[in-house]
C-alpha cells in the first residue's frame, strides 16, 4: 500500500478510530494521544494492511486492542478514571448548565456500560456497522453482538424511563 | 409513519432486531418535534448517538517521525568500521618486511651513521681550528694591553 491508497482508505477512519478511542478512554486528550498512535503504528505496517481484506476491520480492532490495554495499564497502575476529571466541550458545559439535560445523562449512561457493551452501542448506534461487522471488529459472533446490543439499550432506556417518570437526575 | 408502527420498531430495537435501515427510521422519527410523550426518552437517546457521530478528530496525523530518519546513520556507521578495520588490517600487513628490505634499511643506517660521524669530525676539527685561533688571539690581545 502507498502513500497515496493510504490517505484514501485509512485515513478518512480517523474519526471514527477516534470516537471508538474516546468512548473507551473517556478523556478527549487521551483519545487524540490514542489514535496519533495507532495511525504511527498503521502507518509503519502499511505494507501488511494489503493482505487484510477489510482495513476497516482490521484498524478497528487494532483500536478496540490498543485502547483495553491502555485501561488495563492504568487500572495495574492504580490510576482509576474518575469521572469528573474530564471535559468534553459539548456535553459537560451543557450538564453544567442544565443537569437535567437527558442527552448528557445518556452519556454517562453508556459510560457506565461494561465495555463491550459500550464498544457495541458506539459502533452500531453511532457508527451504523453491521452486526457482522461488529463481530469481525470484536471477534465475536453476530448472535453475540445481538445479545449484548440488546441487554445495553434495554440498560439505557430503563434508567432513562425511571428519570423520566420520577424525574430522579 | 405511525405510531403503532414507531412502537412496534422501538421494541424490535430494544431487542436488537432492527436492521440499519429500521434505525434510520427511528432516528428519523425521533428527531422531530412532535414525539409521542410516552416515547420522549429514546429522544434523548437519539439526540445523543446523533451529536456523537458529529465529533471529530481535529489533531494533525504525524506519518513520519524523526525515527525513520535513522535508517541512513546505521549505514554510515557500518561504513565507518569496515573502513577503520581495512585500515588496520592494511598496516599490519605492510609491517612484517621481507629480509631483502631489511638488508636494504641496514645499509640505509650505516650510511646515515657514516655520514653522522663525518660530519661530527669536521665539527671537531672546526672546533679545534677555533680554539688554535682563539688562543693566537689571546696573546695578540697581551702584547697590546701587557697586562702581566
């Protein structure tokens, strides 16, 4: 792969490896540090990314991999994220302003998926991949993805309603 | 599209059994004004995955760092030792002579000694010549001044 297909194909994934980046690391800092990183490291195996029918795929798993060991460093490191440690433009200015805002309750929502759960919802509720996409992503089987799709949005949408109904924040 | 139609796709959502095309319905849906009350949380909801997609990556790509420039310095440094080691491999050999050079540095010495000790009598000589001189000087000086 040249330099030319590479700014074609990987490339224009930059914003999707790092939205992925942001949803598992939390802090926007630590997303942009993650995916300057994996775009060194695709760039340096540019000529392997050929052999992969889909780069798509393939860079996203190297995500998914790069991120999990960052949180498990941090975690044998005693570094837990704390939640209030980060900004994100749109979201905390918004919650600073208005708590009730459900948009950003949905976010901490998610935050407070399991992992997988969370990497299933940003990549078919954000990013519109297929479910067997999703499974070649996570190396996991379609019916998989099904399940732990199902059981996050079910999570969501409950804590949502109970909000909703008794206007619990 | 009606509600009865909204409900019965929030539900296959919530089980995961809409396809991208049955999302794309709801989030239609759902980004309108007008939502059914009882559906007012997938609004939200919505909303959300809607402004996350919006999110960007604004930080520049680094493709190449200073790293690949090193490749050129290991060369030069390979260079450099198998130079220094034909050097030193070239003046060990040159130094072991064979017997005829020997013999040919032998006669050089005992020319260059020859001449040495040519050049050393004539100094003596010369010395002596001085020294007869410096004494015919001696008694001319005398004779003038008659010091004793």
């Amino acid at each position: 792969m040249n330099q030319t297909e590479f700014l074609n194909t990987v490339l224009p994934l930059k914003d999707k490896v790092f939205r992925l980046a942001k949803r598992l690391l939390v802090s926007r800092d630590e997303a942009e540090d993650a995916t300057q990183e994996l775009y060194f490291k695709l760039w340096k195996n540019k000529e392997k990314l050929q052999e992969y029918k889909n780069v798509e795929a393939f860079a996203m798993t190297m995500t998914k991999n790069y991120c999990l060991d960052q949180l498990k460093a941090k975690r044998s490191n005693n570094l837990t994220l704390v939640h209030s440690n980060y900004t994100d433009d749109n979201i905390s200015l918004q919650k600073d302003i208005e708590l009730k805002d459900s948009v950003s309750r949905v976010h901490e929502l998610i935050a407070a998926l399991p992992e997988k759960q969370k990497m299933i919802i940003q990549l078919r509720d954000v990013e519109n991949y297929e479910f067997e996409e999703i499974g070649k992503i996570l190396d996991l089987q379609p019916t998989a993805v099904r399940v732990a799709l199902s059981r996050a949005r079910k999570t969501i949408r409950k804590q949502l309603t109970k909000q909703h109904n008794y206007g619990i924040i | 599209m009606e509600l009865s139609n909204i409900e019965n796709l929030v539900e296959k959502y919530e089980n995961a059994e809409t396809s991208l095309q049955e999302e794309a319905v709801l989030k239609n849906y759902f980004s309108n004004e007008d939502v059914a009350p009882h559906l007012m949380e997938y609004k939200a909801l919505f909303a959300y995955f809607n402004t996350s997609k919006e999110e960007r990556f604004t930080k520049t790509i680094p493709l190449k760092r200073k790293q690949t420039n090193f490749w050129w310095l290991s060369i030069a440094a390979s260079v450099a030792i198998m130079v220094s080691v034909y050097v030193v491999n070239d003046t060990s050999t040159s130094s072991s002579i064979t017997p005829q050079e020997l013999a040919e540095a032998e006669q050089a010495l005992k020319d260059t000694q020859k001449a040495f000790q040519l050049i050393s009598q004539n100094l003596n000589k010369g010395g002596n010549v001085a020294m007869a001189s410096l004494g015919e000087f001696e008694k001319a000086q005398n004779k003038v001044f008659k010091i004793e």
